[in-house]
C-alpha cells in the first residue's frame, strides 16, 4: 500500500499512461512534421494558436502563456518563424509594451499544408483508438483539468 508521499498503483497507471503516451506522441509528431513541413512541433503550435485568435494575432506573452516555452523560448521560435515568412511581430500600441505575432498569409498557407499531415498523423496514433462517447469523455476530463490548474 502507498503512502501519502507516493503513487497508489491506480493513479501510476492514469498518471504514468499519460506521460508515456505524451513522449511517444510527441516524438512522432516532431518526425512527421520535421518531414512534411519542414517546422518543430513548438513551431507549428504557434502557428496553430495564431490561426485560432481572432486577426490571428496574439501577444508574445499569450503565446507563451498557452504553451510549454518560456517567453525567450517563444521569442527564439516567433524569430524563426518571422525568419521564414511564416509570422511578424507587431508592437503593442495599445500600452507600448510587448509584441504582437502575426501569422502572414504565406504562414497561413504553411499552416494548412502541415495541418493535413498532422491531423491524419493525430488520428492514426490517437483518436481512432476511441469512441465518440470516449473522446467525449476525455474532452471534458481535460477541460475540467485545464480549468482548475492555477493560471487559468
């Protein structure tokens, strides 16, 4: 039996599952996105966030805020992107401070080509593993997670 201090074999099991689940993923995902788009798995996340927000723009801190970066870490991947044409970076000019990422249309147009491969790459690895009432289920799991974690 666990103590207070340590894992019962139940939460290792839900715990554990999703970690390993998360690196395997993770390292397929970087593959295929390295071989059909050419980007990082952090450079296609912000390309991603940045087709989602409204003008498809977003602070630089937001950015960094919604993902696993640090804010210097989301400025050297914002740079690559502005490097390649994919994103500028607009001043705040409603307080002067911070910056704006803007995905450009040539961005956009990257974006979608990468997505296609990627969604069929999530639905192979991931999603056709579950049900419609599962994947359900496990929306509202996240979603009840996401929201009680601090910073929400």
């Amino acid at each position: 039996m666990a103590n207070e201090d340590d894992f019962t074999k139940l939460e290792m099991a839900a715990w554990g599952g999703l970690l390993g689940m998360h690196a395997r993923l993770f390292k397929e995902i970087e593959a295929d996105l390295a071989a059909s788009a050419g980007i990082s798995h952090a450079e296609f996340e912000v390309l991603l966030r940045l087709s989602w927000a409204e003008g498809r723009r977003l602070r630089l801190q937001e950015l960094a805020e919604r993902s696993i970066l640090t804010r210097s870490g989301m400025s050297r991947v914002v740079e690559r992107l502005e490097k390649a044409g994919l994103v500028t970076r607009e001043a705040a000019r409603e307080d002067g401070r911070g910056a704006y990422a803007v995905l450009t249309r040539q961005g956009l147009g990257e974006f979608r080509k990468a997505l296609r491969s990627h969604v069929a790459l999530v639905r192979r690895l991931f999603l056709k593993r579950f049900s419609a009432r599962e994947l359900e289920q496990m929306s509202e799991f996240w979603s009840r997670t996401w929201q009680s974690l601090p910073g929400h």
